[in-house]
C-alpha cells in the first residue's frame, strides 16, 4: 500500500464528489483500466479537477481507498446502451490535499461520471 490513484474529472462531477452527493466514479471496463484496478490497492485516491497544476489544492480530493464494484449501467456519457464499468467508491468524505506519494495517474481514458 501507499500508492494513490488519481483520476481527473469534469468539473460537474468533482464538484458532486465534493458535496457527498457523488459516491461512485465510474470508468469504462477495459484493458487500460483493468490494469490500473484489479488486484490493486491503494492509500488513496486523488480527484481532480480536470488537470491542475501541481500546487493548486483547491483542485484536488483526497479520499481513502474503498475499492470498486463492477456494474452495468446506462449512463448519457457512454451512449444509449448499457455498459460494464467499475464503480470507483468515492463516499468517504475527502480531505485536505496532501503531497501525493507515487501514483498511478490516469490518462483520463474512458471516464465518465
């Protein structure tokens, strides 16, 4: 343990994860991700607000690791049809950004809210 995984995100859904009425991040099932997520764990993961320069807190989540679930889902940012995702926990409440650690920073690949 120690790493952190961070995942940009729109500003809508940064804002909804911040406010608690966001709980879950949701990526596309994939090989890209299946790589970043299965048999993983990490400390933390790190939202951001799109991509923030390295000293702007303001932009960055900091949340405890809680794991993921598989789920298919309908959702406007995939299309009409429902596809399998992981849904990335995101409900325990964030707190003030640290100086991330190692990471496994995501391309912004596949995301959706």
């Amino acid at each position: 343990m120690g790493d952190n995984l961070t995942i940009p995100v729109n500003g809508v859904y940064f804002d909804q994860i911040k406010a608690g009425t966001k709980l879950e991040e949701y990526r596309l099932v994939k090989d890209s991700w299946t790589k970043r997520l299965v048999g993983r764990v990490y400390e933390h993961v790190i939202m951001t607000r799109g991509y923030p320069k390295a000293d702007d807190h303001a932009k960055r989540l900091v949340i405890p690791w809680r794991g993921y679930t598989v789920k298919t889902i309908t959702h406007p940012h995939f299309g009409p049809d429902p596809v399998e995702v992981f849904a990335i926990d995101v409900s325990a409440p964030p707190r003030a950004a640290i100086t991330p650690t190692p990471d496994t920073t995501t391309d912004g690949d596949g995301g959706a809210s």
